[in-house]
C-alpha cells in the first residue's frame, strides 16, 4: 500500500476494498492515488487561473495561516479536548520572534521558522507545565490570562524589544536557497507546502498510539490514567506540538506582512480559532482546514455588506453548532474497519489478526517472575509472604475525618480468585482506588510483586501489572471497541512521537503487536463482531465484558474487577463465572468486589469481609458465610 | 493617603461592576454548566439602552425624574430590557445547541456575542458614544474628610444592596433552594417537582438584568462607551467568576471587588500598563494554590 493511499485513508477518503465479486478497476485500484494528485493539482493550479487575482491568491495564502493555526490548536482542542482559548499566544510568540531576530539580529526568515517553532514550544512547555493538571474551565481562563499576559507584554515593549503598540516593520521575506519568496503566488505555494508536511505527520500521529492516547484522555481522563496513559506527559507533548505549528504559522505570517503588531494577536482571534476546530469537526485534519477556509473566505464574500459582514458571521457559527454540531467534517471513526486504524501490514483477512494476537501463555503462567512483558520494573527489594501477589499493610486512608479505610490487611494469593466483600460504604472502592493509585494512602503500604508501589501513579502501577475495571463502568464512548482495547497494551509500548511519524521499523511492529493483543483479546470476551463499532452503543452487559479485555490486554499479573456482575441476569452472571475460571486458568489472579453472593461463593477462593473500613473477617468462602458477625453486618444485629 | 483612599473606592466602583456581571456569569454557569461569553455584550448592550433612554428623552426623562430619577428609570429600562434579551438570547442560541454538548455552546455563545457586538456597531456605530454631563449626577461632597462624588456612593450602596439581595434569593428563600438543587443535579431537581424551565428563564432573566444595570452605572461613571467593551468587561468578569470559584454566588461578588481593587491599587501604585498581566498572574497564582477558586468547593471525582 502507497504510502500516499495511506494517507487518503487516514483523512478519510479512504478508497472502498475492490470486493470480490467485482473486478478491481484501474480508479478503484489507484484512487488515493488519484484523488491526492488530483487535489494536490488543484491547489498548484489555483494562483494560476485566469479569474483568480492576487487578491484572491492573498485570501487563499491567509486561509493557510489560519488553517495552520486551526490544525495547531486540533491537537490542543480536538485531540486531547483540553479547553483552549488563548491558543493565539503562542502565534504571537512565533510572530514575534521572527519580527526581532530578523530586523536587529538579521537571521535569516528560513532558519527562523523552526527556530519560532521552537521557541513557541518551550515557551508552551514553561507556562502550560504548572497549569496542565487543572480541570476544563479553569484550565480554560488560564489560556485566555496566558494569551492576553502574551499581547499585554507586547503592547508594553519590555526593554524596547517588541515596538510598543505600533509593533515591529520591516520583516523580510524567507529565501529559500537563493529563490526569494515575495510575490503573492511564491507565498501562497510555500506556505501550502509547509502546510502539505505538517499534515503528512499530523496524519501518522493521529493514528498512532500518541493520537490515540490523546484521545483516550479526552474521552475519559480518569480511564486513560487507569489503563496505562501518562496523562501529564500527553497533555503537554499537545500543548509543545500544538505551540510548536502555531508558531510556524507565525513565522509565516510575519514574513508576508512584514510587520506585527499586537492587534492581530487578541482574545478574539483565539475563539475564532476555538470556532474553525469545532466548525470543521472536534479531531478532523481535512475539517480544520475547511473550518479556515470558511472563517477567512465568509467575512471577504460578504465585504459588499460591510459591517454587516461580521454580525453574519456571529449568525452562522450559532446556526452551525444548532444544525450541524459535529462540525463540517467530522473524523468517522466507526465504519472505516480495522485499515482505518493506518497500521500497515495487517492481515488480509480480519479474522487471522486474532490468531496473531494470541498470547504465548508459558510465557504469562509465572506471575512471580521479575521481568515479564520485556517491561523493565525495578528490582524486587520487599520480601512478601510466601505465595502472595498483593499485600496490603495497615492499608489507611483518611478524607477529613472520615476514615474510609482503617488499617487493612489485604491479601491476594497469586493464582487464585479473592473476593473483597462487605456492605454498601464499606470503603471497598477506596481500597482499590489506593491499590490503583487513583487515591494516596494516608498511611500504611501496599507491596505487590516484591515491590513497593505506595503512592505510585496509576500509569506506572498498571505498567507493573495490576489492571482494573470499573464499578460505574468507563470506557471510551466515542471510540471503536477494538481502539477502546488499544488502550491496554499502550502501558508497555515504547515508540515515540518521531517514530509515530517516520513510521519506523519497530513503531510498525508494536503497532501490529499492539492491534492483534487487542483483537485476541476482543474475541476472547465475545466482541469481535462489535470490533469496529462506537463503544457507547453496545448493550451495558456488553460493555463490561469490553472493560474486562481493555484491562487483559494491558497484559497484567493482577485482574481488579469492581462488581462485575452488578447489572447482569443469572444467565449473564453465569456466563462471566465461566470466562473468570477460565482467565485464573490462563493464570491471572483475581481480585474482586462483588456483591452477588452466587458468584462469590462459586467462584472464590479466598473471601475478606470489610465493614466500615475494617476487615472484619477472612477466610474460605463457606466459613465466611457462616460467620456471626458478617451477618450482622449484611442483615444487622438482633436485640436480644 | 488620600491617593489610597482614591484607589480604594474607585477600586470598589469598578469591582462592584465586575462583581455585577460576574454574578449573572456565575449564576447560569452554576445552572447551566455553561460559559456565556455573550454576557459581556448583554452588560455593553445594558450600557447603550441607558443611554438611548437619556439621550432620546434626555429633556423628558431627566425633567420629569429628576437627575437621579432619570438614573434609575434608565437602570429599569436596561434591567427589563437586558433580562428580556437575555431569556431570548437562551431560547434561540443555547437551548437548541444543549444536545450538542459543551463545546458547541461555547462556539454559539461566541457566534451571539460576535452578533451582539456587531449589532450594537451596527445600530449605534462603531464610534464611542458619550453619556451627557446633563444626565449624570456629579455632586461631590466629603465623606470623613475624604472627597467623593454622589454617584460614587449611589454606584456602591446600590450594588451592595443588589448583591445582597440575589444572595438573600439563593440562599434564603424556598426557590433559592430550587435553584442550588437544579445547579446540583438537574434531573433529580426534576424528580422532586422543581419546574427546572422556571430556574432557567429566572436565571436568564436576572444573571443578565444585573449585567444590565452595571452597564447603566458604567456609562454614567466613565461617561464614554463602545460597542466592543463587552469583550474587555465579559473577560474581567469571567475572571472574577473563576478567581471567586465559578458557580459560586459570594465567590463572584468577593471575586469581582477583589478583581476591581487590586486593579486600582497596582494602577495607582506600581503600572497602570501592567495592572491586567498582574491581575491574570495572581489569578493563575491563585489557582495554583486553590484549583477552584477562593470559595470553590473541592470536588473529588467519584470512580
């Protein structure tokens, strides 16, 4: 497959599979080749035509700069959602470090377009790095008070750098390798250009795990955490990348004015880009584009009703966002079948993926041993008791004063099925949520595998291998099943962003390791039908048992289910006994809350009985059943 | 001292304004969840009605009221008409767009006020307009030896009494109670018989019709106004809204003066070029230490 028919697919023109009752054409066969050529040859051609002045050309050139900045904020916005509306900092930075550098030091434009990059990157890394942990709309007027600090400081030209008000002229243009950029034409074809490279590997990383991981946390924070992403790092590897284009777009647009000025850098520019990424669709590359197209050509087609032009504007966005929410192009993610994912080198027929990705289970059987997975975990220092996979010592933690767990001992012997029960605010969730890392004991130790994982993130706690499902279940709504189980093996892979772009060797390979895991593991828990269908429609039964394979495929030695059978029938109940048996055989070991008694008393090995944040019994399940002070518990004490 | 004391109330007169709108902010996005970026231009909308009311009428208003009479004839016809704007602007603007989630409503709440500023241009011009000397009460007098004009005393006493009262509304009073319960959840607001329609036309109606009077009051203090300050109050009230803790009512009056006064202290004191970069650097400062504001409530996410 053409590395250009790939790209086609990604956009989403993807070219249909020739079936097989039908002979493969020549446009069938070759259409993302032709469909990109033939684009590629309208947009040479535009400045060309004989209707099109170099007005026109300028409208176009400025739907460039303004689609670079719409695809710079996507990945901010659209990728990871995070509530950006001071996004024009950065252009402006990019802007400003072209204008000074080029008129007092005279470097020249082309070496200052990745330098402006740069600059706007780090200058992104400083400021967003304190700030990223802050939720939605708080995280939303910080942006705002970051970009308007950037225009602020401009306006009040700090030791004479930035020319005050007026801003900086006399900017020159960029000369590449002795062909000087001036002309309307010259400029339009280069930035296009530029911005024809950035889609190339904004393109590859949308669908690669950085782009998934990106979108696993905009569709839920606390799951992404959960199974294996780095929240922090991804949040800002966004803003850098995201700051990094916009200033690009700044470089560029600096050279063609040959001045800025702090009036193009405003607030309100930040919410018309905040508007080109929702008009052209949240994540949509080809939507980003056409959302600037519309938001620079819409004022300039409606210039011969002068100021009414923009009360138009103000009109049509409010009717877009009534008719049309999803905006102009939105990214289909269901419905592009497994060769939307842009892996390369699956196998022809689906079906043959789930063979790949069965696990080797020789390999899995041990839970004991140091290193599995090839994940490096740092070297065994805790002695734990004999048999044991988890244990909890004096486990306690405290909300204000409230103690929801108190001083628990827990544990979980490896192999086997353990159930945690007890009443409704017992504070079993909380003790999984300290084991996960989701919560920080207040005091006591958690050791799993011979290692001290107190107080570690969930990411890196996954990474170990203890995985875990939810009680008020949550995946990844708007994402395809087989991309929810992505998720999993996500903790263990390795490539990085410039791999993910460049398509190396070993990026391909994990990304193939990473599909197939995530298809066994799908048909393994019955849904492989449902693979390419949006998680959020399948039934509720359905989506627990898809939270069950995300969290086998992160591959772990621990399985943590949190009332799996609340919501199911018998029969459904039943059925999820079978496939608990048989991942213990598969040599998991299992750790459960569960209040259907059928299932606990079938299933475990090993029951603990917590009430108000104490162990109050432990033992085989028939002892447990029988035991006074669990049923006073469960039913209450009699009076006597 | 006395340039202290200078600060200190204007400080207080453009806080109480900010406070005014920030908590129409609050309020719909306590209910509503959503950010009204056109709340901003409701409060410049507010200004340009008074000022209608007194330019067109200025003989007769202002003849038949009085001076302070024709202010608060101008605040009534800006409170009704911004309340009635406001319950519109919901109807056609947000309500269809709900479905469509957080995001949408953010970019139509941008579209109306992109709307809204380019239709005060469009009926009044893009050229500021000026409130009459005529029309605006500028006795001085000294307060405790201090100098201050009339209004500024009539700005502040009425503000602390509006504040007060919405206070007295939410907190107080049974459909204050109906209101914190919609905020909270509202189909279980629902479930226990609460009209939720009835809160949000309430909530559209007086979060704006406050904007509306701080618009009156505005005009008449700095006298010049323009149809894009909508922007620049909407953005300060916002940030007084997030810096109080956003959905809180005493967090957005506290957060609104606090925004006035450290505005006009760092004026007078340090930079007047550099007040708005010290205003966003303490509130980003503030959110570090406190990530939901002064008086917002800690939410720990259930999982």
């Amino acid at each position: 497959m053409g590395i250009t028919e790939n790209i086609l697919k990604r956009v989403g023109l993807r070219a249909n599979k020739p079936s097989g009752d039908q002979p493969a054409t020549f446009w069938s066969k070759n259409r993302g080749w032709l469909v990109l050529a033939i684009t590629g040859a309208l947009f040479a051609a535009y400045p060309f035509l004989p209707f099109i002045t170099d007005y026109w050309i300028d409208v176009a050139f400025f739907v460039g700069v303004y689609a670079l900045l719409g695809l710079s904020l996507n990945i901010v916005l659209g990728e990871v959602g995070l509530f950006d509306l001071g996004h024009t900092a950065f252009y402006a930075i990019g802007a400003y470090v072209t204008a000074i550098l080029n008129t007092t030091l005279h470097v020249p434009i082309i070496v200052l377009l990745p330098l402006s990059a740069l600059i706007a990157a780090g200058f992104a890394y400083l400021v967003t790095s304190p700030v990223i942990h802050l939720k939605g709309d708080y995280l939303c007027i910080v942006t705002i008070g970051i970009g308007e600090i950037v225009r602020l400081t401009m306006i009040n030209n700090p030791f004479n750098l930035t020319g005050g008000p007026n801003g900086i002229n006399g900017i020159g243009g960029p000369n590449l390798f002795g062909l000087a950029i001036n002309s309307s034409t010259q400029f339009y074809l280069y930035t296009w250009v530029i911005i024809g490279i950035i889609v190339f590997g904004l393109v590859r990383l949308q669908h690669s795990r950085i782009g998934r991981a990106w979108n696993y946390i905009r569709e839920d924070e606390t799951a992404a955490e959960a199974s294996g992403v780095d929240v922090r790092t991804y949040k800002l590897l966004a803003f850098v990348l995201g700051a990094a284009l916009a200033g690009v777009a700044g470089n560029i647009y600096a050279s063609k004015q040959m001045s800025v000025s702090p009036q193009s850098f405003t607030f309100i520019e930040s919410s018309l880009l905040f508007c080109i990424v929702l008009l052209g669709g949240l994540g949509s590359i080809p939507g980003s584009i056409l959302g600037a197209a519309v938001v620079v050509v819409f004022p300039e087609v409606f210039r011969q009703f002068a100021s009414y032009r923009l009360l138009f504007f103000g009109l049509a966005l409010m009717l877009m966002m009534i008719f049309r929410p999803g905006g102009m192009w939105p990214r289909k993610r269901e419905g592009t079948g497994l060769e939307g994912l842009g892996i390369r080198g699956l196998p022809t027929k689906d079906e043959d993926l789930i063979l790949v990705g069965k696990p080797d289970l020789a390999i899995l059987k041990p839970a004991s041993t140091a290193v599995v997975r090839g994940v490096r975990l740092p070297p065994v220092t805790v002695a734990m008791d004999e048999g044991m996979l988890l244990q909890t010592h004096g486990g306690t933690l405290k909300f204000g004063g409230l103690t929801a767990v108190n001083n628990f001992d827990l544990n979980v012997r490896s192999g086997k099925i353990t159930s945690l029960i007890g009443p409704n605010g017992a504070g079993k969730t909380t003790l999984f949520n300290m084991i996960t890392g989701i919560y920080k004991p207040t005091s006591g130790q958690i050791d799993f595998l011979g290692r001290h994982i107190t107080g570690l993130k969930p990411h890196t706690i996954i990474s170990y291998g203890i995985a875990r499902t939810f009680q008020n279940i949550r995946l990844f709504p708007s994402l395809t099943c087989i991309e929810n189980i992505m998720s999993g093996p996500q903790c263990h892979a390795q490539s990085g962003t410039w791999a993910a772009v460049m398509h190396t060797i070993a990026e391909v390979r994990e990304e193939r390791h990473i599909v197939a895991t995530a298809a066994y593991r799908l048909d393994q828990v019955g849904l492989w039908k449902y693979r390419n269908e949006l998680a959020k429609n399948l039934p509720y039964g359905k989506q627990r048992y898809l939270e069950i394979a995300r969290a086998l495929a992160t591959a772990p030695h621990l399985l943590i289910l949190d009332e799996p059978s609340s919501g199911l029938n018998d029969k459904e109940s039943e059925d999820l006994m079978v496939l608990l048996q048989a991942l213990v055989k598969e040599g998991f070991t299992l750790l459960l809350i569960e209040h259907h008694m059928q299932v606990v008393m079938g299933i475990s090995d090993w029951v603990a009985v917590m009430d108000m944040g104490q162990k109050i019994a432990e033992g085989l399940p028939k002892d447990v059943y029988n035991n006074q002070r669990v049923i006073e518990a469960y039913l209450g004490k009699e009076d006597d | 001292m006395a340039t202290f004391f200078e600060q200190l109330i204007n400080g207080l007169t453009i806080g109480s304004f900010y406070a005014l709108v920030a908590l129409g902010y609050s309020m719909v996005y306590g209910v509503m969840k959503l950010i009204n970026f056109a709340h901003g231009d409701l409060f410049a909308l507010g200004s340009y009605l008074g000022y209608t009311l007194l330019v067109a009428s200025s003989s007769w208003v202002t003849v038949h009221f009085g001076l302070w009479g024709g202010m608060a004839v101008a605040m009534l016809f800006a409170f009704t008409g911004i309340g009635l704007a406001g319950v519109l602007m919901e109807r056609v603007a947000y309500r269809p767009v709900y479905p469509a989630g957080r995001l949408s409503l953010v970019v139509s709440a941008l579209g109306m006020s992109i709307f809204l500023q380019n239709g005060i241009m469009a009926l009044w011009g893009s050229r500021p307009q000026a409130y009459p000397a005529a029309v605006v009460p500028s006795a001085r007098f000294s307060l405790l030896g201090l100098p201050v004009t009339s209004l500024q005393v009539v700005i502040l006493l009425l503000s602390f009494t509006l504040m007060l009262v919405i206070w007295f509304i939410v907190e107080k009073t049974t459909f204050g109670a109906a209101i914190r319960a919609t905020a909270l959840d509202r189909s279980t607001a629902t479930l226990m018989g609460i009209d939720v329609r009835v809160v949000i036309f309430f909530i559209f109606a007086l979060g704006p019709a406050l904007g509306g009077i701080a618009g009156v009051m505005n005009g008449m203090y700095y006298r010049a106004i323009s149809f894009n300050m909508g922007w620049t109050y909407g953005l300060k009230a916002f940030t007084a809204t997030i810096l109080g803790g956003i959905g809180n009512i005493p967090g957005a009056m506290i957060g609104g003066l606090l925004l006035g006064l450290m505005e006009s202290l760092f004026a007078g004191y340090v930079s007047g070029a550099w007040k708005d970069v010290f205003v966003f650097v303490i509130l980003i400062a503030v959110l570090l230490w406190r990530p939901t504001g002064l008086l917002g409530e800690k939410t720990a996410e259930k999982v």
